[in-house]
C-alpha cells in the first residue's frame, strides 16, 4: 500500500514537470509567433543627421530606420538573432560615440564604411538582395528580424566606467581577436584586448588567397609613400619582421623598409593581418590570409557562432568588449 501511494506520488510528481514544460515551451512559442505577426512598432522619436556621401547632403533620418540600414549593410540577415541583436547595440553605441563625442565634421555621421558604418537604404538593400537570389519572403522575414532586435535592444548602449565605448567590430579573426594597440598605436584601449574566439569554418572568407604582382606590389608602395624603390632581389626577399601578441603579422620587412603589415592590408585589400608570405614564381608575391578585417573588437562570424551555442547577446558583447556594461542611453 505504501509503495503503491510512493508511485503515485512519484508519477504525480513527473506528470507536473512535463506539464510545467510544455506550459514554457507552448508561451514562448506564442511570444514568437505573435512577434513575428504582428507590425513591429518600429520608429523611433529621434532622428539623426546622415552625411549622404554621394552629394555631401545632411539628411534627417530616424535613428531606428539608421540602424535597421546600417545593421542590414553590415551582417547577414541570415545569421542567428543574439548575434544581430549583438550587431545592433554594437551599431547603436558606434553611432552614440559619434555623437557624443562630436567626431564627424559634419552631422552625426557619415554612409561611408570606410569612416564610419556601412549603410545602404532599404529599398536599395532590397535590389541587392533579390539579385543575390534571395526570395522576397526570406528578404521579409530578415527585416524583420533585425527590426525586432532594434525593438528588443531599444536604448541600450555600451559604457565602459560610465563612457560611451568606440564600438569597434570587424568580420572575422578565427584564432584570436586584435588588441587596438597593435593596429594604431595611439589607441590603448583598455576595453579593445585581444580576446580567444571560436569561429565555425562555414564562412566564405575564413581563408583566402591574394596574389600580387612584382610591378604592382612595387607600384603601390611608391606610389603611397611608402618605398622609394625596389629591386626583384628586395622583392623576393620580403619577409615578415614580427607579430603582434594575438599572432598576427605587425610588420614586414620589404628591401630596406619596415612597413606595419595594416598599411599593407589597407593598400592591397589584403583581408587581414594575419598571413604567410609566399612566392609564387620570382614575379609574385602570395598573402595567405585568415580572417577578414583589422580583427579588432566584437567578429561578427564569432558572434554567430556564439549564438549558434547558445549564448545570448549580452554575453556576446561582454565576451568581445572588456570589462564593458550594457546600459539604456537616457
Ligand atoms: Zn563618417
């Protein structure tokens, strides 16, 4: 009689806990759906001042609809919700720290990637999508997606000891991230360290292959300053000088310069810091690159994978930045 009322007991005790799960489970399921049903209540009530570098026009533009294009431009929308979450307070706190700080000559900043984020209007986003094969409901459902985390995140910005933080990213470094210190030299940063990340090998330019010409590669140093001069016999003895700590090239010995291996990454598009130096034949030169970008603050293909673990945006941020807090900018 005992045993049988312990059964009991114990069959009561396990019908409650699969009932309590499937109680979760089934409202966030709701929460999701009803999310992704509904119109996002998306504009925001301030606007910013955009540099339109095509004119050189300020134009008035809500701050959300500058994120929604600046986020778009800057990750795939394919990539796991945490990390465009990630991408978007990433975005904002970039876009505050310009503010704040006054740091563009004109208005408070500029579409220009190459100085402040990428940003490409919707509409134009929407072009580029449909020709890279993508199909209007996916297109749909990843605007909304990254509509959602402008939404989920609103207000929040990252500080570090109550200052807005520069906001740095890039797309991939799949051994270690760049302490800012090693790219700029002025840039001590006690928030930008080198931290480890784990990236997974799906991304399309984890590796790549750069050859360069012995003319090209000679034409362009010239022509930027860099060298006066170089013969074959210098050219073939290029060779790195050393690396930074994360184990990327800091600088390479060309003839008899020493030039800091970002400037040759900025000159030849090269992807990132972090390769080998080869010869191909006595005319060109092969970089053999891993990662993608000055691999300085939060990688984006890391935040992906993060994501695909498990972790949530704030802890992706916290992982990238150090010792950094998320707080709501009002
Ligand atoms: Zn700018």
């Amino acid at each position: 009689m005992k045993t049988r009322l312990i059964f009991l007991y114990i069959v009561a005790i396990i019908l409650s806990i699969i009932i309590l799960v499937l109680a979760v489970k089934s409202s966030n399921k709701i929460e999701v759906e009803k999310k992704e049903g509904e119109e996002i209540n998306f504009e925001s009530s301030k606007n910013i001042k955009l540099l339109r570098s095509e004119n050189g026009q300020i134009e008035e533009v809500n701050l959300n609809y500058y994120l929604l294009c600046t986020v778009a431009s800057e990750i795939p929308f394919k990539y796991e919700y945490e990390a465009i979450k990630a991408q978007v307070v990433v975005a904002r706190t970039y876009l505050f720290n310009k503010i704040v700080n006054n740091l563009e000559e004109c208005g408070d900043v500029c579409d220009d990637y190459r100085h402040c984020q990428a940003f490409t209007d919707i509409d134009k986003l929407y072009e580029i999508w449909k020709n890279k094969g993508f199909s209007e409901q996916e297109i749909e459902e990843g605007v909304n997606k990254i509509k959602r985390a402008i939404v989920d995140t609103e207000d929040e910005i990252i500080t570090y000891k109550g200052e807005i933080i520069n906001a740095l990213f890039h797309a991939s470094s799949p051994r270690k991230t760049e302490d800012a210190k090693a790219i700029w030299s002025n840039a001590d940063i006690p928030y930008l360290k080198s931290v480890d990340n784990i990236e997974d090998e799906d991304y399309e330019n984890r590796e790549t292959i750069l050859e360069i010409s012995y003319d090209k590669f000679k034409s362009e140093l010239v022509n930027n300053g860099y060298i006066d001069d170089l013969s074959k016999d210098e050219f073939l003895n290029t060779n790195i000088n050393d690396y930074t700590q994360s184990g990327r090239v800091n600088s390479v010995n060309i003839g008899k310069y020493c030039i800091k291996a970002e400037n040759l990454r900025t000159i030849f598009n090269i992807k990132s810091t972090d390769f080998t130096i080869n010869f191909n034949d006595e005319n060109t030169i092969v970089f053999d690159v891993l990662g993608f970008g000055h691999g300085v603050g939060m990688s984006q293909v890391g935040a992906n994978t993060y994501a695909r673990r498990g972790k949530k945006y704030d802890e992706i941020i916290h992982h990238y930045y150090t010792d950094v807090d998320i707080v709501d900018e009002n």
